[in-house]
C-alpha cells in the first residue's frame, strides 16, 4: 500500500508539476520572468503589510510593484532639482529598465509636478491620453547593508588560497585513522589495559583526595551544624561531612569497577580478542574502508531525487486568476489601452492543488525510507563480506575473492525485500517521532501536564528507534550468515544475544571506548597540527603559502577538523560494523560447534586459548607430523 502511494504520489508529481514556480521569479502580473532577477519596488512592505484583509485579497502576495530585471540596483539615487523642469524628458531621468512593462518612457510626457516633501509624486501623460502615476522609492541594499557578501569574499579568498593544504589535512587524517585501526591487532590489549588502569588509577587519587580533605576539615571541627542551610554551595565543601559523602560513593564507584573487572576479566579478553581480529579481518579487505563512500553517493542520490521530486508535487501548475469588474470589457475604452484587469493570485482549488500536503508526505515517507534502505544495504554489504572471513577455515586462503563485491551483488539479489521491510519498520518510528515533535511544537505554553506526557512519548519513542536500529543492525548481519528472511533473522539474532548479553554489554563497552579515543586522537591531532600551521606557528621552508594571507585563518582549521571528524566516523563505522559481524559469528560458531572432526570451531587460536577450547582436527594432524 505505501509502495503504491509513494509511486502515484511520483507519477502525479512529474506529470502535473510545473518546478517553475520555484525555479524563476514571477512579476507582479504573474508571469514567470525571461531575467534572472526580480526587482521589488519597495521591499520593506512585504515585512509592514499588517492589513490581513488586503493582503489576502492580494494573493498573499508582497504589496509592492515586482519587475524582473537582468541586474538588481546597487546604488541609491533620488530625482535631481534640474529633472523637474518642463523641457527634462522622463526618459533622461529614470531607468526603462526599473519600470513596469507597460510603460514606455520614450511615449510618455510630462505633464505636471507636485512635490510632497521627500517623496517627490510625478505623474506623466503619455501620446495617447493616459495617465500614470510613478512612485520613486529608494533602493535598500540589505546584504551589504550587514557587509555579509565582503565577508562571504573573503572566506572564499581563504579557501582558494589553502584548498591543497586543507586536501592534505584531511589525507593525513585518513591515513592515521586507517593506521589506528590497522594497529590494533597489536595496540587494542595495550590500551584497554591502559585506560582500565587509568580509570582505577584516577578513583585512587579520588579516595586519597577526599580523605585529605575530610581530615583536614575534622581536625578544624568544622561541621556542618555550623553553617546550617544555604544557597552558596562553596561553603558545603569547608565541611569534613561533604567529603566524606564524597568518600564513601567514591569508595563504593570504585570497588564495584575492581570487582566487575575481577570477575568479568575473560570476557574482556575475549573483546579485546574479537577487537585484534577484526582489525585483521580489514586488512584482508582494505576495499571495505572505501564503502562509506558508495553510502555516501547513494544517499545524495536519494537527497537529489526527493528534491527534484518535491519541487513538481509543490509547484503543480496552477491557472492565473484576475480581478475585474462585473461586465469589464477592455474594448469599451479606447481612450485608456492599458486598461486590464488585475492579477490577484494562482488558483489553488484544484484537484491536485487541494491534495499538494498529502503528495508532500508521501514524498517525505518515500525519502526516509530510501535513506534507511541504503543504510540497511550498506550494513548487509559489509556483513557479508566479514563474515566471509570468519567462516574461511584457512585464513587467508579460504577468503573468497572479491568478498566486498560479491557481498553487494548478493545483498541486491536476494536480500533487498528483507532490507526494504527493516528500513520501513524504522521509517514508520522516526515519522511517529516527528508527528510527536511537530505536537510538541503546537502546543507549547499550554498544560504542563500535557507538555510532560508528550516528553514521556518523545523519551518512549527515542528508546524504541535506538532498540530498533540495534535490532536490524543484528538482523541484516544474519541475513548476510545465512540468508533467511528478516523477521527470523531479527528473532534469532536477538535470542543469540540475550543468551550472551554479558558478553554483548562487555564487548560493545570496550568497542565504544577504543573508537571514542580514536576519533578523539584523530581529529585532536589533525585539529591541533592544522590550528599550528595556518596561524604561522609551523612554517614550511621555500614554500609561497603564508598564514598571513588569509582574512580568517580559523576558517580552513574549522574545516579540516569537520572532515577530520566525517573521515574518522566512517571508517570507524567500518570497524564497528566488523566487530559486530564477528562478534554474532562467534557466538554462533560457538553454539553451532565443539570441536570434532564434523563440527570444528572456526573462531581463531587466541580465542580458543582464551575459552580453553581446541579442534580436534587439529591435534590429530599435530600428532601425525
């Protein structure tokens, strides 16, 4: 059914739509301009119209004369003392250009002038005896009135000037991403070691900390009866209480860590295990640190398509509807050729006009579910392809060739309903997420009972889009193991995980903490050596390029630390997704397998040590040499 909708709500859109309407300007008749600019006579009026009733009859339109024009004004002027005189012509005075079309300022004459002060009121009577009045209102130039297009000159200056030194920041944060991720497999056991002694360490220093303090403050007896209550909360910390309380949560916070690390010590060396092997597993598939990249065109796809899509549904063709008298017929004055009537606004009584918002939404579901779709592909793709390497049994010589490749063609031959289904599941979430959004957004100054149900509704769905996306997540990584359909999928790889949660919190806890000091090492590093070099603190010896050519040196430094970051998270996300695939791969080979001859484990050696497990295969070919 929504599959149907969105393809009529496509069909009408490219069929009916006219994107003129938002492509080109229209004058003040209606008619789309043949220039590229639209000239407003007095442009403050469409911000002072507070006549509901005018403006309504007015089309909704901004209530001053629009004339399209090739180049908007970019000076002020006013009308000269001299251009009052009877022998001045008006077309020596003003611009053809600036005009109505109507008006031909080489046929019109002058007949009378009467000044008003500061706006001088001109009226003219042309060959054929009409007449028209004229209003000059000055030119306000608002964009250089706040200087932005200097400013917008100048950062454009910076970045023509830095490009290939922003090109290399952001190479040299890819290269130490890949690095890091690539030196895992030696680094992983050091630095989670490291930061768990850090962690212990800093609670210690926390304890002896608090225990000072509170030592000092018990031989100045000074407690907390003394002060009593108030509002200056520096004072609660000159009492021995307040770092006892201190000491005692301290305390506990660290005793539960050193037991939780005590008892939970094997599943850590069982991540940090899977962790060192996923960072194998990328580098016999360096094609994979390439695939966000193939997200990323896919999805402005998406964006470019939803686009053009929403201009034609938004802008369907509408007919021009006037305003004349009962019985006007311009024939019955020949005196006054220019007599017409007037362009009020488009109609928007149609069929397709009265059902634009359906066809918006519909576009909007359409979007969603696409953006979804083509994350849910690129998870499966590479899910595919690491499981590929775990299930090899003589690694690297049973890796399949091309494993990225093959994965992607099989994703989109056999697995794009499976796909489609888990992305509308979460489409149909995040739309109910912005319905409670856009409810909240109506209803703010109203009952706060109200208001706080709606917070709980938006917490709700929050969680439920967050469980959701994990779900899938673990569902199209069974997909790609075994190829069943998603509702199976989903349902044995959350039974998997809950059989295994301790080692799911454990696991995904240390994934968290390696990759967050990571993004933090890359874009810290990358941030902190592009902040030195284009403020002058680093100078490169015979080189053209100086810092003090730039207006705004800060400007290549903010960009080089945002694609620093964009850098470092896909290829993390990369990383991630494998700790996954693997992770799911191994408490299947566990379940699955024991050992023998007909059920060997496919896990690798460090982790059989680690579990105390062993093929007997293996031995068996051992004892034979």
């Amino acid at each position: 059914c929504v599959c149907v909708c969105v393809c009529v709500c496509v069909c009408v859109s490219w069929l009916f739509g006219d994107p003129r309407h938002v492509l080109y300007p229209r004058n003040s008749t209606g008619w789309f301009c043949g220039r590229p600019n639209l000239f407003y006579f007095d442009i403050l009026k469409c911000a002072t119209s507070v006549n509901v009733m005018a403006t309504a009859l007015n089309g909704l339109q901004c209530p001053t004369t629009q004339v399209c024009v090739d180049n908007c004004p970019d000076q002020f002027w006013a009308v000269r003392f001299q251009s009052y005189l009877i022998n001045v012509k008006p077309a020596d005075v003003f611009n053809q250009s600036l005009c109505v079309p109507s008006i031909d300022l080489e046929t019109t004459t002058k007949v009378s002038v009467l000044p008003t002060g500061v706006a001088d009121l001109i009226s003219f009577r042309a060959r054929s005896p009409t007449q028209l009045v004229l209003v000059f209102v000055f030119n306000r130039d608002i964009v250089n009135g706040f200087n932005a297009r200097e400013i917008g000159v100048r950062i454009f200056e910076d970045f023509a000037t830095s490009w290939p030194w922003i090109l290399v920041g952001l190479l040299i944060a890819m290269v130490v991403s890949m690095l890091f991720l690539l030196l895992l497999r030696f680094t992983a056991p050091v630095m989670v070691w490291v930061l768990i002694i850090g962690v212990l360490g800093a609670g210690a220093y926390g304890i002896w900390h608090c225990y000072w303090e509170y030592d000092n403050y018990k031989q100045l007896s000074a407690t907390i009866t003394d002060i009593g209550f108030t509002t200056n909360l520096n004072v609660y910390l000159q009492v021995q209480e307040t770092w006892l309380a201190f000491l005692i949560i301290i305390s506990v916070a660290e005793a539960i860590i050193l037991l939780t690390i005590i008892f939970l010590r094997t599943r850590i060396l069982i991540a940090i295990a899977l962790i060192q092997e996923s960072s194998k597993a990328i580098s016999h598939m360096m094609s994979s640190m390439l695939y966000p990249l193939v997200t990323f065109v896919l999805l402005l796809v998406c964006v470019a398509y939803w686009g053009a899509t929403a201009l034609y549904p938004f802008n369907v063709m509408y007919a021009r509807v006037y305003m004349c008298l009962h019985g006007f017929n311009s024939s019955d004055y020949p005196g006054c050729p220019l007599a017409s009537c007037i362009f009020i606004k488009y109609n928007d009584e149609g069929l397709f006009q009265r059902n634009l918002f359906n066809l918006q939404i519909y576009n909007a579901v359409a979007f969603l579910w696409c953006v979804n779709f083509v994350i849910a592909l690129g998870q499966c793709t590479l899910a595919g392809a690491f499981a590929s390497y775990y299930w090899a049994f003589t690694k690297p010589d049973d890796i399949p060739m091309f494993p990225l490749s093959a994965s992607f063609i099989r994703s989109l031959r056999y697995h794009v309903g499976s796909l489609a289904f888990g992305a509308l599941i979460l489409t149909l979430v995040q739309i109910a997420r912005m319905i409670l959004e856009y409810i909240d957004h109506k209803t703010r100054g109203t009952n706060p009972c109200a208001r706080f149900i709606l917070c709980c509704m938006k917490c709700c769905l929050w969680c439920l889009e967050k469980f959701i996306k994990f779900l899938n997540r673990n569902a199209y990584i069974m997909i790609a193991i075994y190829g069943k359909n998603f509702c199976v999928s989903a349902k044995n790889a959350f039974l998997l995980l809950m059989r295994n949660v301790v080692r799911v919190v454990v696991l995904d806890k240390v994934t968290d903490l390696l990759l967050f000091f990571g993004k933090l090492l890359v874009v810290a590093g990358v941030g902190i050596l592009s902040f030195f070099f284009f403020s002058g603190r680093i100078l490169l010896p015979g080189h053209t390029f100086r810092s003090e050519t730039l207006n705004y040196y800060w400007m290549p430094i903010i960009t080089v630390v945002f694609g620093s970051y964009l850098i470092a998270h896909g290829f993390f996300s990369v990383y991630n997704m494998c700790v996954d695939t693997l992770f799911l791969c191994f408490l299947e080979d566990l379940e699955r397998n024991d050992g023998s001859l007909q059920k060997p484990y496919f896990m690798s050696k460090n982790l059989m040590k680690i579990l105390n497990k062993s093929n007997k295969a293996q031995k068996k070919v051992k004892g034979e040499d």
